[in-house]
C-alpha cells in the first residue's frame, strides 16, 4: 500500500480535475480502482500458483511455455523493467522535489539535485537484508496513514463546499469528448493504484503465499481507492475545483486553507515522507525481477549476483537505482506518468492476462489455490479495459513502448543466438535458424 501510494494521488490530483472539469473527475478514481481490481483477479491466481522471486518474469514464462514463447515474454518483461521500473523510482523523486519547492524556493537545477540525492538515499536504505527492511515498513506505513487521514479529517469536518455543488458543475460536452477525456484522467489514476501486485515480485519471501498475496491485493485496492475518493471529495469541500486544478502543491495549499502555513509546511513534510515510503517500497520489489531471471540463466549472469553476506541482490539494486538517479535528473513528470503505463501494458498486464487463458487451457483447475468468480469474464475484460487505456496514452509514448518492446526482441535474439537456445537450438552439431 506505501507503494501504491507515494507521491502520485498528490501530484496527479489537480492533473486529473484538469482533464475533466468538475463532478466527472471523481470516476476517473473509481474507474482506476475497476481496472485494478480486475487486474488483481489475474495476478492472484498467478501469484498464489507461482509464489516465486519476480512476478510476471515467472508467470509469462510458465504461460507461454518455459522452452519457447515463455522465453520470448519473459525476457523482454525484464528488458522493459530495466527501463521502466527506473521511470517509476524518478516519476516519484520528481514529485518529491516538487513537493520541497514549497517550503523552500528552488531552482530547475536544485529540483534535480533534490530529485537524484533522494533517489540515491533509497539505495542506501535498501542496501540491507529484507527483515529490517520489513520494520522501516511499517514505519513508514504509518506515516502514511497519519498523512491521508489528516487530510480526510480535516476536510470533511472543515467542509465550505458542498459536495453536490461539486457534482452538478458538469460541463455540457459531446460523449465522445467525455469518453476520450475520461480515458486520459483514467491514465493518471491507474498511475496511483499501480503496486497492488508488487506482492507478487517478492513471492518467495513470502509466508503462506496462497493466502497472503490474493488477501494483500485485494485489501490493498479496496482500502486505498476508498482512501483516495475520500481525500478528493475532503480536497475539493475546502478548495474550489477551478482553484484545485492549477495548483501545484494541492495537499500544501488545501491545509494551508484550514490551518494556516505553519501546519501546511507540517503537512508537506508528511507527504515527502509518503512519497519516499513508496520509492522505498518500489526499489525493493523490482530489484527482484532483473535478479529472478538471471538467476534463471534467462538474463546477463551480472544480475544473479547476490551480496556475500547480506545475501540480497545488490546488483540489480544499484542498476535500476543508477538508472532511476538519471532519469531523475533528465525527465519531466507529466511525460514520465504516461510513458510507465505505454511501456506496461503490452507485455504484463495484456500479456500476462492472455497467459493465465492459456495456462487454464493446459493445467487441471486444481492447480490454481486461488481461483477468480466467473472466470473467464474477468480476465476478457481486463484485456479490454488495458487496451482502451493503452490507447489513451499520447501517440508518442505508445510509439516509444512499441520501439523498447521491438529493441527487447532484438536483444532476445542476439543473447539467445550466443547462448545456442530456442529459435537457435544446435540440432546434430547444426545451428537451426
């Protein structure tokens, strides 16, 4: 949940009324709470079947086949989390240091100084063996629960504006405008819900996994989407939604309304310390992926490396930390929130949601421990639903998705041709192209 929450409700928030104007803005946060829920169903079954280090690495490789297409869609699961797991580490570094800019004035380059050294105290954080890592946790988990509800609280017993004044200012547009301004809305709260499977990435440090990950899960989405439609419904009863829409540090400016600056500055502090809660929590499940699959012998062995003594893999660990420092230091966060979901949807959730149809076609059902209502409903729809919010993202970031994508095949096939393994087996002392 410290994952799924992070900086993102309290940067996407004013990006999301923006899109949509008044009343509509609010399904935005229930339609991302739909798709994830859906999605959960698919992870769930996979998780509880497969409880192993790395999440879809695993399940697309056991879907599609462990000695040919399973290859192909693991290998470049992992090839896009080299790219996109950093996206994400700098997307919410970046909302960080927007975040430090209103208690203190900052420069384009003091941003990114702030961005990038919080990137690298994570690392530093993580450096370490995953049982105390499991106590900052909970530490943080707090934090997070003190901020949202300070600001539930606060808003909805300091209300100026009612909520039905809210709603009813709906602006008269055409259904197709509705419909592709709600796709894009829906783009920038997926971007908040994602991380209820981050569960799954560390299944094999998991106790009772074919319980515990489908009850993380779904716990997970139900109690934040609850949480976030409260603390815009608190948000927009303090602060107009025309006001709302334009600000940058919306929880700053929303305090600063109830109770003065003194407890707004308090309560940036409190969001800085969510926001590095959920890039702690981010770091820790992806540095697993990259290490699953060389451990597999399915990646470069550099990433199978594991420390000497805290027995945790470092390597990946500093890899996409290092890249996430640099993105960091390069992106801005509007283009980064769209790129991460273009970059996803292909491959782990379209991919991972057609496997589990596949893997039901060759496994007997008692194979599954946790098994979905009305399969296959669930998983049709959520193929449906990913592609319609594919489509929603700009052209240039489903073109760059599409472009890493092609360069993974390519590289599947140069590491694959070096290693003589499917489509370049050596058949009586041949190799078979």
């Amino acid at each position: 949940m410290i994952d799924m929450v992070g900086i993102g409700p309290f940067v996407v928030l004013p990006l999301v009324i923006k899109t949509l104007g008044g009343g509509f803005f609010l399904w935005a946060w229930v339609l991302g709470a739909f798709v994830s829920l859906i999605d959960a169903f698919v992870w769930s079954e996979l998780g509880a079947a497969f409880p192993q280090a790395g999440g879809s690495y695993n399940f697309l490789k056991i879907s599609y086949g462990e000695q040919r297409w399973g290859r192909l869609l693991s290998f470049l699961y992992v090839w896009q989390t080299l790219i996109q797991a950093p996206l994400v580490l700098a997307s919410g570094a970046i909302g960080f240091a927007q975040y430090v800019s209103y208690l203190t004035p900052l420069d384009e380059w003091q941003r990114k100084a702030i961005s990038g050294g919080i990137v690298l105290v994570i690392i530093a954080l993580l450096y370490r063996k995953i049982d105390s890592i499991g106590t900052i946790g909970v530490v943080m988990w707090g934090a997070v629960l003190l901020t949202l509800g300070w600001i539930i609280v606060g808003g909805l017993s300091n209300a100026q504006i009612p909520l039905s004044q809210t709603l009813s200012s709906v602006s008269s547009v055409s259904g197709g405008v509705l419909a592709v301004g709600l796709g894009q809305a829906t783009v920038k709260t997926i971007y908040c819900y994602l991380g209820y499977y981050n569960v799954c990435h560390l299944g094999g440090e998991i106790k009772k996994p074919t319980r515990n990950i489908p009850a993380s899960m779904f716990i997970s989405v139900a109690g934040i989407a609850m949480l976030y439609l409260l603390m815009n419904i608190s948000v927009v009863s303090v602060v107009p939604w025309q006001e709302a829409q334009h600000s940058q540090f919306i929880v700053s400016t929303f305090v600063e309304r109830i109770y003065g600056s003194g407890a707004a500055q308090l309560a940036t502090v409190l969001v800085l310390v969510v926001a590095f809660s959920s890039l702690f929590a981010v770091l820790l499940g992806y540095s697993r992926v990259p290490y699953a699959a060389a451990a597999d012998g399915q990646f470069l062995n550099v990433f199978a490396k594991l420390h000497p003594t805290r027995q945790f893999p470092y390597v990946s660990l500093l890899f996409l930390g290092g890249l996430g420092f640099v993105f960091s230091l390069l992106f801005r966060l509007s283009d980064v929130i769209d790129g991460i979901l273009a970059m996803r949807i292909i491959i782990q959730f379209v991919g991972q949601a057609v496997g589990l149809l596949l893997l039901h076609r060759r496994r007997a059902a008692d194979s599954f421990p946790f098994r979905m209502p009305l399969y296959p409903l669930p998983v049709i729809l959520a193929v449906g639903v990913w592609l319609l919010i594919f489509a929603s993202t700009k052209l240039t970031f489903m073109l760059s998705g599409l472009i890493v994508l092609t360069l993974g095949v390519v590289a599947f096939l140069l590491f694959n041709r070096y290693r003589r393994q499917w489509p370049f087996e050596l058949k009586n002392d041949r190799v078979i192209e």
